[in-house]
C-alpha cells in the first residue's frame, strides 16, 4: 500500500477536520520526512513500534509497512475515521485510545521495540523520560520534538539547558542522530522549530536497570533546587533522613557538597544514588 504525498493535508480536508489546540496538536503535512524519521530510527522488519499521537496516521501506515507490528496511541477521537481510512489494509497497527501518560504501554503486546513519534510539546519530555524504565523493551528512539526540548535532553554539563532530563538521557540513551525541522511543515505553525531526534539504549543499561529508580530519585532531588548547593537541594528535598546522612553520601560518591547540580557529570548521579549500597 502507498501513502499518497500529503495525505495528512488531504485526510483532514476530506473529513472536514481542525487541529484541537487544548491537545497542543500541530500535524505533520511534509511527507518528505517520513524517510528521514525511517532511517533515524534504523528500523528492521522485526521491530514493533510505538507511536504516541497517530493523529490520521500518515506515519503510522509508514511504520506499518517497515515494522512486524505497530501500537498507535491517539486520545482524540475525532480522528478515528481518519485513522481508519489511512490504515486501511494495514493488519498490523493496533490503535490504542486514550492518554499515553495514563495507558499502562508496558502492557501493550506485542512488547515495543522502537519509540517513534511526533510527540505534543507539552508531553515529549516526560513520554521519552518514563519510557526509558518503563519500556525496557525500547532499544531505540526517534522522536519529533521542540527543538528546545532536544536541546534540553542532549545537554552537557555546564550548559544553560543542562538538568534533570539531560542527565537521565545522558546515562541511559546514546545520541546517534539528529535533523532540523522547519515549523513551517506543521498545521497549526508552531511558534517554534523542531527538532527529529535519535537515540540508542546504551550497552551498559543493564548495570543501571536495577538502581534507575534510585537514580531517577537522585537526579530530580539534586535538581529540584537549581540555584542551591546540591547538598542543600537533596536536604530540602528529603532525599536522605537528614542533612548530615546528605553530606556523608556525597562524600562517599566523592562530590563537592558546594558544588551545584548543573555542573556534575551525568556520571555522578549514578554513583551517589547507589551509596545506599
């Protein structure tokens, strides 16, 4: 089956529908990316995809045709027609409606593979975040995101975007690849730039599998505070009984008590969450 070019356009005038602001939606209309997003993404027959706002499913029928299996998460009913239309013939998408930050997607079978999505901007970090735990089946991500928020998860120490989700992505995923995208391909525009960007699961996720959620409780502890101490941003925070059990474990993780959050590596993190060892 092909995907005739812009469908998304076509698909929406033909049923007469308008992109729902409350949802923060803006669709996708340049099909030309369609083969940027496949090979960002590395994708292989085997692969199940999960895709977060199928929208009228333009890329979920690509996905469809590249992968064994495809979960299309939608909370806009609106659009079930659309997405019907579109899939047509596609045996193997399953849609799933609902909020993808209230579906259990770990449940979803076959188990996902492969992220990939143009995520709303107002939930694309927290999606990419959880999924890193929760989905332990992902290996790989390609996701369409502000570009701010790309930025923000590929920080380096130091940097003004570097925090919480720079260091949980820094630990866990390997950057393998990136591509600039216009707001001018979306309807609504945005007032914003986007950015298509990749990652792989690290080899060493599974010396970190058993302590992320320890870690995950240390990173959002150091940073909960951005312009204190970290050792008096994990006090404020509860992280440890008290401030003086604070500062014997970021003496044991060999950490600055006066340094701040922003400017440790990704690294220490991981190393200061385990001094409960």
């Amino acid at each position: 089956m092909s995907v005739p070019r812009q469908v998304t356009l076509a698909r929406l005038a033909e049923l007469g529908l308008r992109p729902d602001k409350d949802l923060g939606q803006h669709f996708l209309v340049d099909d030309n990316l369609l083969g940027v997003i496949e090979r960002l993404a590395a994708l292989t027959p085997a692969d199940v995809a999960l895709e977060i706002g199928a929208g009228v499913g333009t890329l979920t029928a690509h996905l469809a045709r590249h992968c064994a299996h495809v979960h299309a998460v939608e909370i806009d009913r609106r659009l079930e027609l659309a997405l019907a239309r579109t899939l047509a013939g596609c045996d193997n998408v399953t849609v799933h409606w609902g909020d993808a930050m209230r579906l259990e997607l770990a449940r979803f079978e076959p188990r996902a593979t492969a992220f990939v999505a143009n995520l709303p901007y107002h939930v694309a970090a927290p999606l990419v975040l959880d999924s890193i735990g929760g989905l332990p089946g992902v290996q790989r991500w390609c996701v369409l995101v502000q570009r701010e928020i790309a930025e923000r998860l590929t920080a380096a120490p130091g940097a003004a975007l570097y925090g919480g989700p720079s260091v949980l992505c820094a630990l866990a995923l390997e950057p393998t690849g990136r591509h600039a995208v216009s707001r001018r391909v979306f309807v609504p525009v945005p007032n914003v730039d986007s950015t298509l960007i990749a990652f792989a699961r690290r080899p060493e996720w599974g010396e970190l599998a058993r302590d992320w959620p320890r870690i995950v409780a240390t990173v959002r502890a150091a940073f909960g505070y951005r312009r204190k101490t970290v050792a008096n941003a994990l006090a404020l925070a509860g992280w440890r009984a008290d401030r003086a059990a604070v500062g014997v474990a970021l003496r044991a993780a060999g950490i600055d008590p006066g340094a701040r959050a922003e400017s440790l590596p990704p690294e220490a993190f991981a190393v200061l969450a385990r001094t409960t060892d």
